[in-house]
C-alpha cells in the first residue's frame, strides 16, 4: 500500500525559499505569480501485513507525521492513503 | 488561480534522504515500512490576468518546472490547476 504525507509551513509562517522562487520566476519573466510556497511530499510504501485497516494506517501515518516527518512548531501535515 | 507543481526525484535515482526516513522510522518501532521517497510541492497562487486559460497555464507551469522549479536530470514533476 502507499500512502502519502504531505507536509506544508503553517499559513503564518513565513517561507523565504517560496519568496525567492517567486522573484526568480519574476526575473525569468514569467509574469503574474503572486505567491510560492514550498512543501514537502513524503511517500511511503507499507507492507500489506501492517496496511489492511485503513484507520489504523492513516493513525499510524499521523503518528509518523507528529514524530518524525514534520516539525509541529511550524509545519501542518496531510494524510493521503493509496 | 491556485496551482501545484510536484516534483520527485526519478524512479531510477537513489534516494539517500528517503533512506535515512525510512531506517528512522524503523528505529522508532514503525513497522512495515518498505520504502519512503521524499519530494518537493511547490503551491503557486498565480492572479487572474495570467490564468484564464487553463491549457495556457498548464503549459506555463510546465515551462517554469523546466526552468527552474525542477532538475531535468534527476527529477521529473507533474501540474496540478487548482
């Protein structure tokens, strides 16, 4: 089973790679980009034997997620399964 | 117009980040994860002059990848409107 964490910066805070992403776009002329904001996308392949309840893997994903994949002081993160 | 670009490292290319990810999880007694690929998503907020037409867009968006958002040597990306 694969299963999708996608990790972002909370709304407030602020992303300097995003703004310096947006600049340069503005510089290779492509017009109109307003806001760029940079994630992270983590995919993970689980073994059968610990994926056949969808519940209990999408907790042990957030459980992944609050440990490990993303900081809780500044970044929110979203569970996607298959 | 809100679009996302998601950009992964090709299938081919070693990981070493998702790697690292994966034996961590282990460490932290997660158990079944067979492999762990870790990408970037890059949410752009494009204004409305630049993004009537979506096939225009989409072919914008594939340009910036190609210029900059992604490295055609190691990575592929994939364009989302919306």
């Amino acid at each position: 089973m694969k299963a999708t964490v996608v990790v972002r910066l909370k709304s407030e805070v602020l992303d300097p790679q995003g703004d310096a992403v947006r600049r340069a776009l503005g510089t290779l002329g492509f017009e109109g980009v307003k806001n760029v904001r940079i994630g992270k996308i983590v995919e993970i392949e689980i073994d059968e034997a610990h994926s056949k309840d969808p519940k209990d893997l999408t907790e042990r994903l957030a459980k992944m997620s609050d440990e490990m994949l993303a900081n809780p002081v500044i970044e929110d993160y979203e569970v996607k399964l298959g």
